[in-house]
C-alpha cells in the first residue's frame, strides 16, 4: 500500500516547517496550516485565505489532505454515523489537498471509521472508533474484520485522517474521545498507531488536542507488544484487552492467534503494564449467544479477572451474515454481569450502537463486498 509522501496528517509540526522553509515560505505558516486544518476543518489549500497566493497554489499542489474517499456514509437511529473509506493507492496532490486515482472501488483498500455520540447527560461526548489496518490478521471466528486476513497496514495520516472525517460529520463538532476498535489489531501495526496516537492527543494547533486519557487501544493480546507499549509511549492512553474467553479452549476455538498466547501470559503483561504506567486494563469480552455467556462461565472469569486491576465491558454479539454466532439473551447478559459484580469486579453492559447500520467491526466493508460480488 503506497502513501503520500507529503500527506498532512502524517506530518509533525516540525516536519512541516520544514517543508514550508524548503519552500520558501516562513516557517510561522506551517502553524497556520495546522489551525486551518485541524481547528478549522478546512482541507482545501485554496481556501487557506492567510497564506500567500503563491504559498497556497504549492500547498495545493504538494500536499496531501485527505487521501481516500467517503464511498458509503450511514447514519443510524441512535445517532451513530459510519464511514467506509475508499483509500487511494497512490495519492496524487491536486485540488482540496489530492486527486484520487482510483476508479473502481476496491475492497482490500477500504477501511471504516464510526462516531458514536453519547446517549446519556454528556452531549458533548463523540467518540470516534478508528481502524489501523485494512482487513485483520488475527481472524476471530466472530468478526467481520479479518473474513477476508489482511490486506495492508494503514499509515499515521490515513489514522488521523479517519479521526478528522468524522469529526467533520454534520452536527458533531468536536471528538471527545478515540477507541482503536475498528478494522485490525492496532499492536500489529504498532509504530504508526502510536504516531496517531501523538497526533490525536497534540494539543491544537499541532494535533486534534484529544487528551490522552480518552484514547484507548485494543489489542486482541500480544504480549511483547503490550509491554513495549508501556515503555515507548509515553502517555496515559487507556490498554483494552479483548479477552472474549474464561479459558484458553474457548478462547482457542474463537481467536486463532490465541493457539500463541495463553489467557496466564497475556494476565502477566497487562500486570506489568499496570506497573509501568498505573493504567487499569479494561476487558473486552463479547457474549456470543450459548458459547460464551453462561453463568459457569461468569463464575470462571470472574477468577480470571480478579488477577488484574482491571474494569470489564460486556459486549452484546451483533450478528454478521455467514457467521454462526448469535445475539444473547438480555437475562443471559444480566445474569453474567450480576455474577461478575456479586465478585466484586466492576463490570459494566455495553450498549449496543448503530445496529440498524452495521456498525460492527468490518460489518459495513463486508455487507459492501457482498452487494458487489
């Protein structure tokens, strides 16, 4: 997958006061740049009206905006939106920050991205719930993402980027908050999700000034990679662990990257990044209907959980077409949690978002790939 070589949101400031400077521009308009486009919400060069004619028409010709194109744009019941973004193989700079070249759309270069406003008092809470790679290379039997394995990593600015887009949605201002829950295993892709991550939390105008606190990552479990993650990044993000099994014979038979990991080693990482960073882990753990949402089998990760300074979110399958796992039951789900809390852990229902729009990670590209073939 080839990336522009000046695209924006892939740029420190400093690279692009080195740009402006290698321009000829001072090198103060890189700042300006940063405020039209992230404080602004202006990804035309042409309209940057502070910069110079002759400083706008190289900005329009150099750099890259926005590098793929919104080819589906849902918008749920609950106020849930989703995208699903054509990415273009090989950006060309031209009007509004780059012309596409691709013609037809192509799946193995579509990501989704959805904005997930709050329900509750805190109108302005707006989540943005990005992707890091195209397609997924862990393969849970479950999702939708990785139906079709991987088909390529995503760079720093086409993850900014997706941040940005739905920002830029109707009525929705401002995103409060970032979840790495979309299409990939974000860990995998490790160096450009922990840019984004920089970018997202760099306060305005440098970056999109989301607070660190806000942003959390999820990671199907690798434990290397959690505890480097501790050390390289230097911010109190928020680690999210998609646990999904009380064992290691369910979790084997639901995620094949688990025949690697035992539920002990990946319990012993997030222990260490506890100590490290100070952060709770949050479990993710997804109730498939009869597979997984039993009461033995609260009770059995209830012992699992006890292990960790940990939260746990309880996820109501959403149904994918050709998959054969299904919706829980409410009582099955009420019942687990209450279980979970009568141990003493703080356990919380997730409420189920967006289901009239496929809001399920890689549901949208998946239902889309169908509708073509």
């Amino acid at each position: 997958m080839k990336h522009p070589e000046h695209h924006l949101f892939e740029m420190t400031p400093e690279d692009l006061a080195g740009w402006c400077e290698s321009r000829g521009m001072k090198k103060f308009r890189a700042k300006q740049i940063l405020e039209w486009v992230y404080q602004q919400g202006e990804a035309d060069p042409l309209e940057w009206t502070n910069l110079s004619a002759r400083d706008r028409e190289c900005a329009n010709a150099e750099l890259t905006i926005l590098s793929g194109r919104t080819i589906s744009h849902q918008l749920a019941t609950d106020g849930t939106q989703k995208l699903l973004i054509q990415w273009d193989e090989e950006p060309k700079p031209g009007t509004a920050g780059g012309t596409l070249n691709v013609l037809q759309d192509d799946p193995s270069m579509q990501t989704e991205c959805v904005m997930i406003p709050s329900l509750g008092e805190d109108t302005h809470r707006k989540t943005a719930c990005i992707s890091s790679q195209v397609g997924c290379p862990v393969g849970c039997r479950f999702c939708a993402s990785g139906l079709s394995g991987l088909d390529g990593n995503l760079s720093t600015g086409r993850i900014v980027e997706q941040a940005w887009r739905l920002g830029q949605l109707e009525n929705v201002g401002r995103i409060s908050n970032i979840v790495f829950m979309g299409m990939g295993e974000p860990l995998s892709n490790f160096k450009p999700v922990v840019n984004a991550v920089r970018r997202l939390s760099a306060q305005t105008p440098e970056g999109m000034g989301i607070g660190a606190r806000k942003i959390t990552i999820s990671t199907v479990g690798l434990p290397r990679a959690i505890e480097r993650l501790a050390t390289e990044l230097d911010l109190p993000i928020t680690l999210a662990l998609s646990l999904h099994a009380p064992n290691d014979d369910i979790r084997r038979e639901l995620i094949p990257w688990a025949e690697y990991t035992s539920i002990d080693e990946l319990l012993s990482a997030c222990n260490r990044w506890f100590q490290k960073t100070g952060r709770e882990i949050t479990l993710e753990y997804t109730l498939l209907g009869g597979m997984n949402d039993q009461a033995h089998h609260a009770k059995e990760l209830s012992g699992v959980a006890r292990s960790l300074r940990a939260n746990i979110n309880l996820i109501r399958y959403n149904e994918v077409d050709g998959l054969p796992y299904k919706r829980p039951k409410d009582s099955d789900v009420t019942r687990f949690q209450t279980i979970l809390r009568d141990a003493g852990l703080n356990c919380h229902i997730r409420a189920s978002r967006g289901r009239d729009i496929a809001a399920a990670c890689g549901q949208l590209r998946h239902e889309h790939r169908a509708d073509q073939a």
